[in-house]
C-alpha cells in the first residue's frame, strides 16, 4: 500500500475502511481480524488509535462515505478492504456485494 503522502487521518481512515471489510458479513472471522491488526501496525496511526480499532473490530466501524476517500488513495484503500475480505479465504455474497459497490463508488 503506497501510504507516504496519507496523512494521519486518512491512514486512520483506511483502517476503518479495512474493518468495515472484515464486518461486511456481520462475521469477523479471526483472519480478517488479524489482517486488520496488521494493516494498522504497519500504519503510523494517531496515539489511542489502537483502542478506537479494536472497538471497531468489537463493536462494528462507524459509517464511512465511500466519497470521502481521497481521489489518489482510492487504490490503497480498496487493496486494504480487499486483503481484509479475502483474509479467511472466500468471499462471501455480502462481501462480494460491498465489493462491487466500492468498486463502483470508487471508480
């Protein structure tokens, strides 16, 4: 993921997004949690960032406006989500469904 020029905000957002992947079929399967775990690792993410994660894992992300990705990360995001969604192995109907619709969304 070619993450240099996201700010902290946008990286924090790419997160989200990645957990918004592995709650898509309302089954966060340990797999997708680990990829999530890792994208955010790999991330310089703002302090407490960490705690605000694991609650989305937990509890489920907030809504995320597909439009407000920024045009020039649009492809680091979707690799993210798309890494998250495939963690376990298959792709479920809902995943595919969201996928399809991001990829509209983002195109």
């Amino acid at each position: 993921m070619a993450i240099s020029h996201m700010n902290p905000d946008q990286r924090l957002q790419l997160v989200q997004l990645a957990c918004v992947a592995a709650w898509s079929n309302l089954d966060v399967r340990p797999e997708e949690r680990a990829v999530v775990l890792d994208i955010a690792s790999t991330l310089d993410l703002p302090p407490g960032s960490d705690k605000l994660v694991e609650c989305w894992l937990s509890d489920g992300p907030p809504d995320l406006d597909p439009y407000s990705i920024p045009r020039e990360h649009r492809d680091s995001y979707l690799q993210a989500f798309l890494e998250v969604a495939t963690a376990d192995g298959r792709i479920d109907l809902e995943e595919s469904e969201t996928i399809r619709v991001l990829r509209e969304l983002l195109a």
